[in-house]
C-alpha cells in the first residue's frame, strides 16, 4: 500500500511570548492519521500567517528566513519518512521520535556538545591544542547562555535547531556579546561543527546551516617594516627580561615560527640539510604540518648567545605568552613604534618584509609557514610600497632600449 506523508503547521493562538508572536506547531500526517511533533521553535504574528499555506505572508527578511527554516523542518521530516518508509513498523510516533532526536537515546544538542568538548580535552597534547578545546568550550558557553537569553531554555533538541536559532545566536553574539565580525564567524564556524557531527551522531537529520553563509570581514594583518625592525635589533636594552622577549621576538621574526612552535623548539629541530646548510625542522603544533626553514644568520647568532645557558633543554629563554605580550608592548614604547606589537606581528613580518618584500616566492614562504592552503598566506602577507618601487625600478631598467628608441 503506498504511504502518503504530509507536514503541516499551526498556530498556538492561546499563547504570546514577550515579543507578541505565538509559536508555530509541528503537525504531521501518515495515511490519514495525525500526530503533534511539538513546537518548530519558531513564532510568529498571528496577523502575517497564511493558515491554508502554513507560512507567514510576504517578502521581508523576516518571512524570507522564517519561511526557509518551515522548508527546511519540512524537508527533514519528509527525510526521515522516506527512511522508513519501506519498514513495516513505520509509525507517526517513530518519525515524531527520530526528528526530535530520541531515537534509542534523549541527548540534547547540550549534551553533545559537552560530549564533543570532553574528547577534545582527552586529545589534548595528542592531536589537538588546549587552546582548540578552550575555544569551544566558550563557544558552549556562549550558545548556552543564548539559549537563556532569547528562549529561556536550558538546552535545546537536535531537531528543534533551525535556520531561526542560528541567525538569533548570530545577532545575541554581536549585540549582547559584543564580538566583532570575525570573531561572531568563529563561534558559528565552531557551532557548524557541532552540527555536523550531531548528524553523524544521528541526532539530527537536518542540516540549518546548508543556507546560512558565514560572514567573514578581510582584515589586513600588521607588520613591521624593515626600519622598525632594525630600530629594534639595534636597540640596547639594560633590563634582562627586555633583552630576551626582545631576542625571541626577533628569533620568530627571522624564522616565521608560531610562539608556541618557538617554545616547543629543541636541538633536535636544528639539523644540516641535503644542501649542507643549516634549517630548522619542526611541525605545527597549531595544524601538526611540517615546517622548514632556512637558520638564516640573524636567529643562528641569537640561539648561539643562549647556547648552554638554558634550564631543561630550553634553547631559548621564552617566557608566556601573556608576559610576553606584555614587555613586547614596553619595547614598542621604547623604540617609538606606534603599532600594537604582540607575538604573532613578527610571523606577519616575516611573510611581508623578511621573504616576500626581498622577492621570495609566495609558495616558499607558504611552505616555510607551515601553511596547507596558499590563500592562507595571503592574508598575512601583502606587497609593500618598497616592493613595489623595486618592482617598477627593475622594469624601468629593462625599457630603458626601447625608450631609447621612442622618436617623440
């Protein structure tokens, strides 16, 4: 006998949230039997919903979205027939059970979130970071205090999260929160790949984020310019702890390297080449990709000064991060450099002024940086003026012939 599925929505008139809407119930229909799923987690004016179509009237931005995540709940529910729809215990309750993600476990999305989160924190030193799993344990953290936010809710079903929820989180993360747009990107980046692996999970069936675009704003990243950085090679500092983040920071500067990868750096990373000449060999801790780079004579003569001199098989005298970052902006000060100087500026360095302003290929200093995708580089990375009047210098020189030539 063939099966006939339907999906169709009311309204729970009776009831108005604090925003004057009410919400839209799921109902679903199978050879003439109904069940109530619940709530779409979606509201609306009673005034703008067409009844006879289940959606809200018109074309704003509003009914647009709304109408979209309706689809998308649509599409999931009609998913999860067709996967059924063959089994001869195929029921309302089943396909009801199955979209709210109670499907021989009642997990919510919180709980698989703190699921994903501890595995993470377990993979520590191994695969992953502990900045990684800091990142989405705020991520989390953010999410749940939304949810408290905007619904009043403690957690959230897999199948209740919509195209709705996520486009809500986005505006909470940029008014409540105050993040900015890039940083508003990555907790959504971050979200997404909870999403993704509840559907692998087998939570959810659907995916709200198949029609969202994440918004990411370019930003050019800062660097020094060579008469910055030999202001500061050349300084002389009378205070030790100066002395040192000032010598690490040119180390990375001079190498391309990572605070972290600097830190993790031991003797065993510095080694001859088929080339006879000396490189540094190390992996990303960051994406565990192999990095090489040439010890050109600048950070060769900073890890000779510390040579032995070091506790624990340190090479060089790397202080944390927050310390650093702290005396890094004591030297900026020190040698009138108006920039805001942190760790990370002496990586965009030696993309811009170190490598490719003196005319080293984008895909060597890609590969030096330790980089998979060579767009990444281009964002730290970008011509200079001196670069371009080079440039333009040595084209001047090869028309000089036909300039020559030119009887005007």
């Amino acid at each position: 006998m063939r099966m006939i599925f339907k999906v169709s929505y009311y309204i729970r008139s009776n009831y108005k949230n604090r925003e004057g809407k009410s919400p839209i119930i799921i109902r679903i229909y199978l050879n003439g039997k109904m069940c109530v799923v619940g709530s779409s987690g979606l509201s609306v004016n009673i005034s703008k919903w067409n009844s006879q179509f289940s959606k809200m009237i018109g074309r704003s931005h509003d009914a647009l979205s709304l109408n979209l995540a309706l689809n998308n709940i649509t599409l999931s529910l009609n998913q999860i027939f067709k996967k059924y729809e063959n089994d001869e215990g195929i029921s309302l309750e089943k396909i009801k059970n199955d979209f709210l993600g109670n499907v021989e476990k009642s997990d919510t999305f919180l709980e698989l979130f703190c699921k994903y989160n501890a595995d993470l924190k377990l993979l520590i030193g191994k695969t992953k970071s502990k900045a990684t799993y800091q990142k989405y344990e705020i991520t989390r953290k953010r999410f749940t205090d939304f949810l408290k936010h905007k619904y009043n809710l403690n957690d959230i079903r897999g199948g209740e999260l919509n195209h709705i929820t996520l486009h809500d989180f986005e505006i909470y993360l940029k008014t409540v929160a105050d993040c900015g747009i890039n940083t508003t990107a990555k907790f959504m980046s971050r979200l997404k790949t909870i999403v993704l692996f509840a559907q692998r999970s087998g939570m959810m069936t659907h995916n709200p984020f198949q029609n969202y675009k994440i918004t990411v704003k370019r930003v050019d990243r800062g660097y020094l310019t060579e008469e910055e950085l030999t202001r500061i090679l050349e300084r002389e500092f009378t205070i030790k702890r100066l002395e040192q983040v000032r010598d690490v920071f040119i180390f990375s500067c001079f190498t391309g390297l990572a605070y972290i990868d600097v830190k993790n750096l031991t003797e065993e990373n510095i080694r001859k080449s088929f080339d006879g000449e000396v490189w540094i060999m190390t992996k990303r801790q960051k994406t565990d990709v192999q990095s090489n780079v040439l010890l050109l004579d600048i950070p060769r003569r900073i890890l000779q000064k510390y040579k032995g001199k070091l506790p624990n098989g340190m090479i060089l005298p790397v202080l944390s991060n927050q310390k650093t970052n702290a005396y890094l902006k004591e030297i900026g000060d020190l040698c009138s450099i108006n920039k805001e100087i942190t760790f990370h500026l002496a990586r965009h360095t030696f993309a811009t002024t170190v490598t490719l302003a003196k005319g080293v290929p984008i895909e060597t200093v890609s590969k030096m940086l330790g980089h998979t995708n060579i767009q990444t580089t281009q964002i730290y990375a970008r011509i200079t003026n001196s670069k371009i009047s080079k440039d333009m210098g040595a084209l001047v020189d090869k028309l000089g012939d036909m300039n020559k030539a030119v009887r005007i």
